[in-house]
C-alpha cells in the first residue's frame, strides 16, 4: 500500500545529532509510559512518531514487532541505522488496517497540528478490534511561558505568531471527545505539570523545537530573538543556571472498540 507523507511541521526540520544533545529526555521521561502500555511478546505495535527509535528499541526489547513511523526523513534514518523497522509516513495519513494490536506514541501527537482527527481516525483503523492506543503529548498549557514569549516577540516585529505555531495542546476534555468520537473507549487520561529540567539553555530548546518560528524572521534577526526571548523567560524559568521548560504533559490509554 502506497504511504501519503508530508513534511514534519512547516519550518521545522530534525537533526538526530542535536536533538540527542537538547532533546534526549524527551524520550528518557517517556519511559515510564511504557508501563502504561504493557508491552507483551509477540505483539504487533507502531510506534507513532518514533524519532530516533530510542524508545522503539524498548518495544523491541521487550519481545514486540514494531514498525517505528515518522514524517521527518533525518529520524527514519536514523531509527533505522539502529537495525529498526522505521518508515516515512503521514500520522494524519496512515495506511494500516487492523495490522496492530497497540499503537504507541510519544511527545509526537502535538506536531500533528494540521488533522488531530484524521489521526485518530488513521490509528482506529491501524489497531486490531480491542487494540489499545497509549500515548503521551503536550497537553493545555505546556510550554505556555515559552510559547508566549515567541509570540510576543514575533508580534513586536508584526508577524503573525498564530500562523507559524506548529503546535496542538488539548485540553483533557477535548482530548477525551475526540478519542471518543473516533471509536475508543478512554481507560485513563490524565493532563498533569511537568516541570522539565534542560540539558542546556531555552535557547538551545529554541533552536531544536522552535524552528517554525524562527524561519518567519530574517536570518540575521534571529539571534537576537533568541536572546531577547532567553532573557524574558530567564526570571521565571532559570534558577541557579538550571533552565526548566514549563512541560503539560497529556497521558491516556484507550482501546479500540469492538463491532457490534
């Protein structure tokens, strides 16, 4: 079957060697959702948004046949130079049919901005009758001081900020409907702060996560609003010189509902 893929978010590219620097514990602190999932021998599972495969190869480890998915082509290779199963797809086009008995997802579902719903709809169809679906995102509020400083300083310059973010975070409610609505029975979600220490600066997090935007201003504007986001954050989100990103996450598990 033929697989639909787009580019990653609008502006926004991956490089597997910066995000181990920056972004390591992305997967690290998605570790425990693993124990959510409950990975058994033998399954079948996607991994949605796989990324460099760190946590795929946990999956693997555990006994399961995983095809790792994701739309940046940098991650693929890289998930793949670790002897993984990963392929270049769409999240809001997947092409599985009732292929996988768990469909598991992390820190991925909130670059999938441009259809929520077709993704919903796209891992429905992907899961066995019964299959479950775990998955953590950003959820209301995550990065909200972050997010707020980039756009207060795109707006200062008279871009539109609404229309280079590439994020999507739902509230617990919202979330709940849509899972709903695409077929799943809810087991547990829960939307929870998560204060996240970083490896480096906020403007390193920029550089890895913000990309988007970052391309609406001209190259030679950027390092400067770089640092004039750092300083405005830095009261509330540097202490001692440790920056801490102001992480929601959004946690669920829900399975597939049977025919009727």
């Amino acid at each position: 079957m033929a697989v639909r893929v787009s580019a990653p978010a609008a502006g926004q590219t991956w490089d597997p060697e910066a995000y181990a620097r920056n972004a390591r514990f992305v997967a690290e602190l998605g570790a425990p959702l693993l124990d959510w999932l409950e990975p058994r021998p033998g399954e079948r599972v996607l991994d949605l948004g796989c990324g460099d495969g760190a946590l795929t190869e946990k999956l693997v480890a555990a006994g399961c046949s995983v095809v790792g998915a994701d739309a940046s082509p940098e991650f693929v290779a890289a998930a793949r130079a670790r002897g993984l199963d990963a392929r270049l797809a769409d999240g809001q086009a997947l092409p599985f049919a009732a292929e996988f008995d768990a469909v598991f997802s992390n820190a991925a579902l909130h670059w999938m901005k441009r259809d929520p719903d077709a993704v919903l709809a796209g891992v429905a169809r992907a899961l066995k009758p019964g299959g479950r679906f775990v998955a953590e995102m950003g959820g209301a509020g995550n990065v909200a001081a972050i997010r707020g400083a980039l756009h207060e300083a795109l707006a200062r310059r008279g871009i539109d900020a609404a229309a280079a973010d590439p994020w999507f975070f739902p509230t617990a409610e919202d979330y709940r409907a849509r899972l709903q609505a695409a077929g799943f029975e809810v087991r547990r979600l829960e939307l929870f702060e998560r204060p996240t220490p970083l490896p480096g600066d906020v403007a390193a997090w920029l550089r890895t996560f913000a990309q988007s935007f970052l391309e609406r201003l001209p190259e030679a504007e950027r390092a400067t609003v770089l640092d004039e986001v750092q300083e405005t954050l830095r009261p509330r989100l540097s202490k001692g010189g440790q920056w801490t990103a102001d992480y929601v996450r959004l946690r669920f598990i829900a399975n597939k509902k049977a025919a009727t």
